[in-house]
C-alpha cells in the first residue's frame, strides 16, 4: 500500500489543529423538494473528518435525495449545506458539484463505456490540469489501491461487476475529495461479492482516515460501517448515533425495525422515576419489566400505555414448571436456521418471536413455555414508545 | 428515421419544482447558450412561419409595409372551389398516409417476427425507394405507363389486353401509386422500430392461451403499435400534403391538383400571387395542426401501453414454414419490383438514352449519352453545391440540435422545452410551406442568390429531425454518467464533450446519414430557394423533367450515385471512428 495525501485536499484548506475544526459536513435543517413534494424535511446531520455516517431508511424515505442535495446535484429549498466551513447550498445558494470537493460512487457505477480504466479514474486529474507524470502515477497508485493494478489499459465493458466497482471507488477517491458520497454502492452486487466489498471499503476508510457518507436500505451494511447511523423515515431523521445505540435503544419502532427484527409488545407503566417500569398487557395480570429510562421526549406517566421493542435474541425459553418469572407463551412454530433457531409464539392475542443460538432439545411447536428476559438485556431495560396512534 | 416515435414528452420530475432564484445554480455558459440556440431556432423555424401566416394577409407578400387585405385570405377559405380542394387534399393524403402504413405494417412485421433468409438484402429491397426522389420516380413511369405510348401499354397492347386494362400513371390513382410507393420506407421505419420495442412474449403468452396467429395480430399487436401506426399515417399524410412534385408531373393531362400544388404555381408560374400562396400554405398549415391534435387525443389514453418492454424484452422470431417463406419472399419481390426495381432500371434506361422510344431497339442506348448529360458544366457545378451543403447542413443541424437537447434534457433551463417544441415544428409544416416562408422572408436580404441561403433553408428543417434522433439517442444515455463528471471537477457543459457527446457518436452518425441522404434529395425547399446560379441536382433534375425527360433521368442517376456511396462514406468514416474509440 501507499501512503495517499490526504492533508491537501483540492485546495481546500484544512483547519487549524489549536482551533477547534470545522466540520467536514453540516447540513441545518434540509428541506428539499420534488417537483412540489417535499421529499427531505428538515434533516440536521454533522460529520467530522474521517467519520463515516450512514443514511438508513426505506425507499423514498429522502436518502438519496439528502446525498443529491450534499453533492450539489439536487438544489435545496431549504436549510445549509455546509462543507469544511463553507456553505455550499441554501435557499439562496447552490454552489455547482464540480466546485465542491466532494465525489460520488453512483449505484448504477455511472463508468464512462467509451474509456478504458485509466481514463475513468484520470477524468478527474485531467479537469485539474495536472502534469501527466503526475496524473499517471496518481491513477497506478490508486489502481493498486484498489486492487486493480496493471487494469489501466482495459475498457470498463470487460470487467466484472466487483472489479467495475473498484474502479467506480478508485474514480472517486483519486481526486482526494474532502467528503465521499457513496450512493447504495453495493446494491448491484451479488451477496457474495457484496460482503466482501463491504469488507474492503471498511479497511480502506479506516486505512485512510476518509469521510464517508453512505446511502443504503441494507441494514447489514449499516451496522457494520458507521460511526454514525441516521435513520430516516418520509424525510424526516428519526434518530441519529452509533450503531449499537440504535439497535439497543431505538425511540421508535420505525428505527428499531430499521436495524433489525423486533417485538412490539402492548404494554402499560407501573413505575416511574429513575427506575422505570411496565407491565406486559398481552395477558391478564402479565410480569412487570423494567424498561429503559432514556427515551425520546418526557419521562413515562404511571398507567401510560406503552409499547415495548423486544429484540427476538433479548428473550430466552424456559420451561413452564412455574420456577421462571416470564410471559406465558405457546410455541407455534420452530424454524432452525443452522447458526440460530427461530421460535414463533403466542402470548394471547400478541406473537412474540424469540431467536436463541443453539437449539434447546425437544421444544416443538404445541408446547407450553416462559419467555424470560436475556441476562444482561434486563438491566439495560427494555426500549420502548408511546402507545401510536393509528 | 426515429423522428416520429415518441410524440409524448417524457414527463419531467423537476420542471414543477418551486421556482426561485438561486445563486450559482446555473452556469453563465448554460444562459449564453440558451440565448444563442432561441435566436438561432426562432431564426431559422419560427420566422418562416410565422411569416407566412402574416404574409398571407399582406397586400405584398414582400413587403408587409404595403398593408394588409382579407382577400386571398377569403378566398381560400371561404370559396366553395377552394374548400372542395382542400377537401380532397386532406382526403389525398390521409389515403396515401393509410395506404403506406399498411403496406409498410406487413413488411415490418414480417422482418421483425419472421426469422427469413436474407433477412437484409430484404429491408434493402424495401427501403430502396428512400434514395430516390419521387418526381424521378414518376418521370420513370410516365415513359413506362402511359396510355397509348408508354412501353408497358405498348407490350399488353401487342398481346392484346384491352386498353382499359392498362395502366394509366397520369390519374390521380397513379399519383398515389407512386407516392405510396415512395412514403412505405417511411411507414416501414416508423413501425419497425416499434414493433422491435414490443416484447415477443405478450404474443407467445396470446398464442399460449389458444389464440390463432391473426387474432393475436388484430387483438394484441395492433392496439400495441396503435401510436406508431396512428404516427406513420399522420406524418406521411403530412408530407404527401405538401408534395407538389409527382402531381405537377402526372397530373399533365388534367387530372385532379392537390393544394400543394396550388403553392407551388402561384409561387412559380405566370400567374405568381404570393399572397395567395401564403394562405394557402397558412391553410395547410392549420390542417397539419388539427391532425396533430387529433392525433394527441387520441393517444391520450395510449400512454400506457408505451412502456412495454422495459426490462427483460424478448425478441423472439418465428421460424416460418417453408411456404410460408416463399410466399412472403415473393411477395417481397414482387412489391419490391413494381415499387423500386422497375422504376429504377427505367430511370437506367432512360438516362442512357438518346430518345425516349417505346422500345429498346428505338432507344439508342449508350454510357456515354448518361456520360455527357451528367458532365454539362451545370451539372458539375450542381453536384459540388449539392455535396457541399449534404455534408454541411447536417453538421450544422446535429450541432444545433445536440445545443437543444442538451438545454432541455440536462441544463433543463426555463424556456428549454419550449424551445424543443419550436425546433421540432417543422414536423408539422409541409416542406413547400417552410421553403415558401424562408424566400419571402430572406428574398430582400443580400443572402438571396447564395448557396448560404439554400443552406440555412436546408438547415431549418433538418434541425427537427436531427432533434429527434439526437434527443432519443440522448435519452437512452443515463444522467449519472455526466453527473459523475460533474464530481470529477467538470462543467456541465465540458461534460457534454467529453462524455456525452462520445456517447451518442451512434445517434449522431444516423442522424448524419439521414441528413445527408435528405438533404441530397430534398426538392420542395431546394426549389423556391435555389436560382440559375446556385444550381442543386435536384433542382436541375426538376428542371429537366419539365423539358427533356431523358435528362432528368441522367441526373436522378447521378444523384442516386451521390447518395449511395455518400452513405458508404460516412458510414465507414463513422464506424473508423467508433473502432478508434
């Protein structure tokens, strides 16, 4: 490997270390548009040098848009874009992409057909004028970066769809942006190849300490990539943190079932204050749990109807001999899945879905069980929201 | 000749977003361009007709400051023989228009569906009469068919038929039979393009289902390829309404005279009146409109059927039996033969001929009588203006054209889509209309008389066609190419050399040879604005139909020559091109 500058960045001048830095990007309030309907609304998102933050969400959701309006390719309606301290777009502004410093990796690759592999990841060198010895040992720098060393010569059309998406990163990187906007790179991908790419953009952003900013609706990749997950929901962010914060403790069922498989059980506060807790309402008289005391808004009301987020692995089984505290469940279905074992119940009305490691001998569908809580998730106590209102 | 396929705009997920002035948002290059291209196309497209629509009403149709009347305007539109023309124009063309379209429906769906031997030498045959102009194809038959003297009458004459068995080209039928002839390329382009767009397999699952080779036609291909079909009869009705060429030739001996060919007398004849002429070709004008209109509504509900076959397209062909094969071959040859072939090696004939005999014998046939009527200095010097202005107007056009597109389809600038709506107007206006409304505007300008002239008329209306192909082409190119420029560092309008420009080299060449092979040909235009010191082969090959029949022959030749290895040409220099890259 070689050592990349990353110091100099386009001529953008990177702050001073005694100050305290601006950030790579700050976007305030984002409101952005298509046609006439709103598509973002009033996103806030901050990403520092070598971070990498995820937008999460469903389609339509305003991801793509959000990056579009980062690049420059969509003009806002509302809000600031900020890049490295300056403000490239606002109601009144729209600096043009090429005057950014910022790249994109484009889901569809976007490669130029009528170049060979040089040309794509020079393209960006040449709008810079710069000499061609330089232009030369900057791309076969990068080439070997990615993988791709002595590839230079070939058209884009003959490779692969994992050698295309190097190049599509080489293409971006090689121009040192300050920020890389990487639009559902992976989405063309095979599941094989796709892990592994994830892999290798990983350890290539940690290796060189790059700013990403990351679109996609694969929580797998979400997880494992940030530093920082924003999930999004009709345009709107409904929470922002590190990965583990979200998955642990989402505010709302929308984020938890974002990041992953979750149980929405009914539920009603018994306790407030510091050491907050509900009782389950899917069967008369269910067990009280704690729940956690940080949440969104106010702190929970006694008699308020909740709703706990679950996730299948919190819960374990045991067997219904009335030493275990839990909720009184029937199994309805055993689903082993080599690494994990899925157990469909029912606790009245409500389904709870528990997913345990290894799979207990001789539990069948028909048997009557106590679902408790996972040692460590009880202390943590269980996420939960307000009771929506539908 | 993709020009008529896609009538609806795409719909355009920006243009509604909230207006506002924002800094930066658009690049000075983009504005100045956008200023350059609305003067250019309102130059070129727009003044002509609007001119001719203030002309009609104009004392002088050269000089408006004479003032301004209602008679000629009165006169065309209001007076019973005037109306009852108009009438059968319409009734002229839309025959011709329906005609066309099936013939050309059969022939294409022939070619698409049916895996036949010799599949291309078959389109060639079909599309042979594209190359030649219709008059030289109507000059052709008037020496093979007349009554009495024409070599075909004389043969049935001498086995005995009677003479109403034979054929007579001076009739109107004639005249239709050999613009149909000339407008089924036309036809055959428009839907085989489309029917290639319809996935095969909506026809296999009708066949699945039980259903028999001709209802599956009629139910399923049909209503599918109604928009193509329902765009091949209109604009071929467009231009057979403004085709004065084989009229004014076949209908010597008094037999019915379209519209157009009421433009072209009182712009040419003694009886000159170009104020008539205006209004008229106002009048022709408002027709072509009122189809368009007509044709609008009732695609209004045919949108959705149009986005067949995006993703997965079939395109399946069915081997045929073997009779089924030769059937369709014979069919081929024969209509290939009748349209094309015939007409052809008479036009051979006669241009090598020294006098016009009904037999071969008679004829005195020698190269080198061809020889000496292509070498006369007119000639010459005609060939040259031609060349020149074949291969510069659709450089100028497609540059042009690929500004247009780029301010409407990426910039997407205000006022960029209307400015595609007025370059494509020529779409709408019969030939004879535009070449009438440039010379009255540019008669006074120091330009008339020049080759310049000939060439911005040429120039205005290639421009929609060049827009067509280009816009398609551009549209198949996805816009993160160029946005991924964009990120790279590069303008937008950098971009557009450097990336989108190598893209669509493949819509850009067709449209170059399309140009090319138009431009050559193109008579109604040429016509009006042409003068003894810029001579063009087809006006000279014009010229000769009227005085030496032989002669125009000679020249149809010559320009069929230029346009055959012109293409050759430019297809090599095109694909040289293309393998360099």
């Amino acid at each position: 490997m070689t050592s990349i500058g990353y110091e100099e960045r386009n001529g953008v001048p990177v702050a001073q270390e005694d100050q305290a830095p601006a950030p790579v990007l700050e976007v305030r309030d984002l409101v952005a548009h298509y046609g006439t309907t709103p598509v973002v609304k009033g996103v806030d998102l901050t990403i520092g040098e070598g971070e990498f933050v995820t937008l999460l969400g469903p389609s339509g959701c305003g991801k793509t848009t959000t990056l579009r309006c980062v690049a420059g390719l969509h003009q806002v309606t509302g809000g600031t874009i900020s890049i490295s301290g300056r403000t490239v777009a606002d109601a009144a502004t729209h600096v043009r992409p090429e005057r950014r410093s910022v790249n994109m990796v484009f889901q569809s690759f976007a490669l130029w057909p009528h170049m060979t592999v040089f040309g794509n990841v020079a393209y960006g060198l040449k709008a810079q004028h710069l000499p061609r010895a330089e232009i030369t040992a900057r791309v076969e720098e990068m080439l070997d970066l990615v993988g791709l060393a002595g590839y230079g010569p070939r058209p884009v059309s003959s490779l692969s769809g994992g050698q295309q998406q190097r190049v599509v990163l080489a293409r971006g990187l090689v121009t040192r942006p300050t920020l890389l906007l990487l639009d559902e790179p992976l989405s063309n991908l095979d599941t094989e190849l796709r892990t592994r790419m994830r892999t290798e953009i990983h350890a290539l952003q940690r290796r060189l300490n790059l700013t990403m900013l990351y679109v996609t609706h694969d929580r797998a990749e979400a997880l494992s990539l940030s530093d920082k997950v924003v999930v999004l929901r009709d345009g709107i962010a409904q929470q922002v943190g590190p990965p583990d914060e979200l998955y642990d403790r989402p505010v709302n069922r929308f984020v938890a079932e974002a990041l992953g498989p979750v149980n929405v059980l009914p539920a009603e506060v018994v306790e407030g204050g510091s050491r907050p807790a509900a009782r389950l309402t899917t069967v008369d008289g269910g067990p009280v749990l704690p729940i956690a005391a940080q949440s969104a808004g106010s702190p929970p009301v006694v008699g308020e109807p909740i709703e706990l987020l679950v996730r299948p692995e919190s819960l374990v089984l045991h067997p219904g001999d009335g030493a275990h505290d839990g909720i009184d469940v029937e199994v309805t279905l055993v689903e082993y899945l080599g690494n994990r074992t899925e157990f469909t119940c029912r606790s009245g009305a409500e389904t709870i879905k528990i997913e345990l490691a290894r799979r207990p001998g001789g539990v069948e569908a028909g048997d009557r069980l106590v679902a408790g809580w996972h040692a460590g998730a009880e202390s943590a106590g269980a996420a939960w929201q307000r009771t929506e209102t539908r | 000749m993709t020009l008529l396929q896609d009538a609806a705009p795409a719909p355009d997920a920006t243009s509604a977003a909230p207006r506002r002035r924002v800094r930066g948002g658009r690049s000075p290059q983009d504005v100045v361009l956008l200023i350059l291209t609305w003067l250019v196309v309102l130059a070129l497209v727009a003044g002509p007709i609007v001119y001719v629509v203030v002309a009609g009403f104009a004392e002088d149709a050269i000089d408006l400051g004479a003032g301004f009347t209602l008679d000629a305007v009165q006169r065309v539109f209001t007076t019973a023989p005037m109306l009852g023309k108009l009438v059968q124009s319409i009734g002229f063309a839309l025959v011709i228009g329906l005609l066309s379209t099936v013939l050309a429906t059969a022939l294409a769906w022939t070619t698409v569906r049916l895996d036949l031997r010799g599949g291309r030498l078959r389109e060639t045959l079909v599309l042979g009469a594209l190359y030649i102009s219709p008059f030289v194809t109507a000059v052709g038959w008037v020496w093979l068919a007349t009554p009495e003297t024409g070599v075909i009458n004389r043969m049935m004459q001498s086995v005995g038929l009677p003479s109403w068995l034979q054929p007579d080209i001076l009739s109107t039928p004639g005249m239709v039979f050999v613009l149909v002839a000339h407008y089924v390329p036309y036809s055959y382009l428009v839907v085989s393009g489309a029917l290639r767009g319809v996935d095969s397999r909506m026809e296999e699952a009708s066949l699945l289902c039980g259903r028999g080779m001709t209802f599956t036609t009629l139910r399923v291909v049909v209503p599918l390829l109604r928009a193509s079909l329902l765009s091949s009869v209109l604009f071929v009705g467009i231009l057979a309404l403004g085709e004065f060429s084989v009229p004014v030739i076949l209908g010597q001996k008094g037999a019915f005279k379209p519209l157009s060919v009421t433009v072209y007398n009182s712009l040419y004849t003694e009886n000159q009146d170009l104020t008539l002429a205006s209004a008229v070709s106002t009048e022709l004008m408002l027709v072509c409109l009122v189809g368009l209109f007509l044709y609008g509504r009732a695609l209004r509900n045919a949108n959705r059927l149009v986005s067949v076959g995006g993703r997965g397209h079939s395109q399946a062909k069915v081997k045929p039996s073997r009779a089924a094969a030769v059937v369709v071959w014979i069919a081929t040859l024969v209509y290939s033969t009748i349209t094309f072939l015939v007409p052809l090696a008479a036009m051979v004939l006669m241009a090598m001929s020294d006098y016009l005999a009904p037999t071969l014998a008679g004829m005195h046939l020698s190269l080198s009588t061809l020889w000496d009527a292509i070498t006369t200095s007119e000639v010459l010097s005609a060939a040259g203006n031609s060349i020149g202005l074949a291969v510069a107007v659709p450089a100028v056009a497609i540059a042009i054209s690929i500004a247009v597109v780029y301010l409407a389809d990426r910039a997407k600038l205000r006022t960029a889509r209307a400015l595609t709506y007025v370059a494509t107007m020529p779409l709408a206006v019969p030939g004879l209309v535009m070449g009438a409304g440039l010379l009255l505007l540019l008669i006074r300008t120091p330009l008339y008389g020049t080759l310049a002239l000939i060439g911005i008329g040429l120039v205005s209306i290639s421009i929609t066609h060049a827009v067509r192909i280009v816009g398609n082409g551009v549209h198949q190119i996805d816009g993160s190419l160029e946005e991924a420029s964009q990120l790279c560092g590069v303008s937008r309008l950098k971009t557009v050399w450097s990336v989108l420009v190598p893209l669509i080299r493949p819509s850009v060449a067709s449209a170059f040879v399309l140009l090319f092979v138009l431009t050559l040909r193109e008579l109604s235009v040429a016509v009006v604005l042409s003068t003894s010191g810029t001579p063009l082969l087809s006006v000279s090959a014009w010229n000769y139909a009227a005085s030496a029949l032989n002669k125009a022959a000679a020249v149809g030749v010559l320009q069929l020559v230029v346009i055959l290895v012109g293409s050759v040409v430019l297809r090599a220099v095109f694909g040289a091109g293309r393998r360099k890259s």
